[in-house]
C-alpha cells in the first residue's frame, strides 16, 4: 500500500471519528499535506462525513484545483490553501463547527485555559475570526489565516473553528481538546468565577499532553470507540 493510499484511510477515519464526537456535522472537512508536495488531501463536499471512504478522498493544489477525485472540493476550502500557503509547518487542516467553542464566541467570552485540555494552546485567549460568513475566497481565507497566527487554533465567530497540526493524529486530538476546554469552561461559568491556569501551569500541563503517546492514545481510543459502534466497519 502506497503512503498516499494510507493517508486517504486515515484521513477518511479522521473524519468519521469527528463526526462521531459531533464536530462536524453534514458540514464541515479536514485535509493533510501529501508529504514533499504543495498537494493535499480533503473529503468532499457532498457525501456525508459519517459515512467518508478512503476511495472518496480528493486530492487537491495550493490554487485550490481538483488534481483527482470524482466529487466537488468543499466550498470552503480557501480555508485550507491559504494556511497552507502562509504555514508551512502546517501538515493537516480541520475546519469544525463544534458547539461549546461557537457558544462562548456567540457570548463573546474568550476561550482561556482553565483546565488540562486548554492548556495545549498556550495561555490565551485562542484568537477569534470576527467575521461569521463562509470562507469562500482566498481574501477570507488570509484574514483566517492571519488570525490563526502561528497557534494551533482559531474560532470563528458565531461559525466554528479551525485547527491545524503536524499530523492527522495530533489534528484530531487537538480537535477534541478544543471543545473539551470550551465545554468545560462554560460549565464551569455557571458556578461563578473561574480559576484560570497560570502560565506556568499551561506549559507544564502542556508539554507532557503534547508528548506523542498521549496523541496516540487519544487517537486510538477514539478509533477503538467508534469500532465498537460498528462506526468503522470496512476498515
């Protein structure tokens, strides 16, 4: 099996599982750099992210151009070329709409590490894309950009969020702490003031949740639940 045949099944798992812990929806994508290339990997527009094969994986260019596949790109996938084109560190894009990190957008309380899971993004506040509408031209996708920075997530307004990563793996636990921290977080607020971690406390907590069998537990224990749902069948 070739590298980019293992990257399409890993990149269609990814996607399920994120659906799975329901950050996304019927919308919603991730993508991976084809390693040495400027071409990447996403899922497509119109098949449900549930239900994503390896076989359904497109493949794609820095100019946003379908390189192979048979369906159409997502419709923000300006998103995605232009991190890539200003980052290129970045190896995987996720673009969420998880709901407890647009809820405190919404409110416009800003997301601060106030437990283990936020403490992966540096001492904050992870920076906000004030503009709610969809990111459909390479101008949105620089300002997106811009406001991502050199962290490893950014909340969109009122929208979702996108995190980026050196890999699918450590994507997608990031993709799950984000929401972890933003849904404890709120809950947290409904009890009174809360106790935000110093920033000796995020690097300390965040150095040992960064270490590579931490990514891959998480990875694994994800993949492990969605098999046993029979969410995984076929691969």
């Amino acid at each position: 099996m070739s590298e980019i045949d293992e990257l399409k099944i890993k990149l269609a798992m990814a996607c399920r599982l994120l659906c799975r812990a329901e950050l996304v929806d019927y919308s919603g994508h991730i993508s991976v750099r084809i390693p040495g290339t400027n071409h990447f990997l996403i899922n497509p527009h119109p098949i449900s992210r549930a239900e994503v094969k390896p076989e359904d994986i497109l493949t794609f260019d820095l100019e946003g151009k379908r390189l192979e596949g048979k369906w159409n790109l997502p419709s923000e996938l300006p998103m995605h070329t232009r991190t890539y084109r200003a980052r290129e560190d970045v190896q995987c894009v996720a673009h969420l709409h998880n709901r407890m990190v647009v809820i405190l957008s919404m409110a416009d309380r800003p997301l601060i590490p106030a437990s283990n899971p936020g403490a992966s993004f540096g001492p904050g506040p992870i920076p906000v894309y004030q503009d709610p509408a969809l990111i459909h031209t390479n101008e949105q996708g620089d300002a997106v950009a811009r406001t991502l920075g050199s962290g490893d997530a950014a909340i969109l307004r009122g929208h979702g969020s996108i995190v980026v990563g050196s890999s699918i793996e450590r994507t997608f636990a990031a993709c799950i702490d984000l929401e972890e921290s933003a849904t404890r977080l709120c809950y947290a607020s409904l009890l009174g003031p809360v106790r935000f971690y110093t920033e000796d406390e995020v690097q300390r907590v965040a150095k040992g949740r960064g270490r590579l069998p931490v990514i891959q537990k998480i990875w694994d224990h994800s993949i492990a639940k969605a098999k046993v749902a029979g969410l995984l069948d076929g691969f």
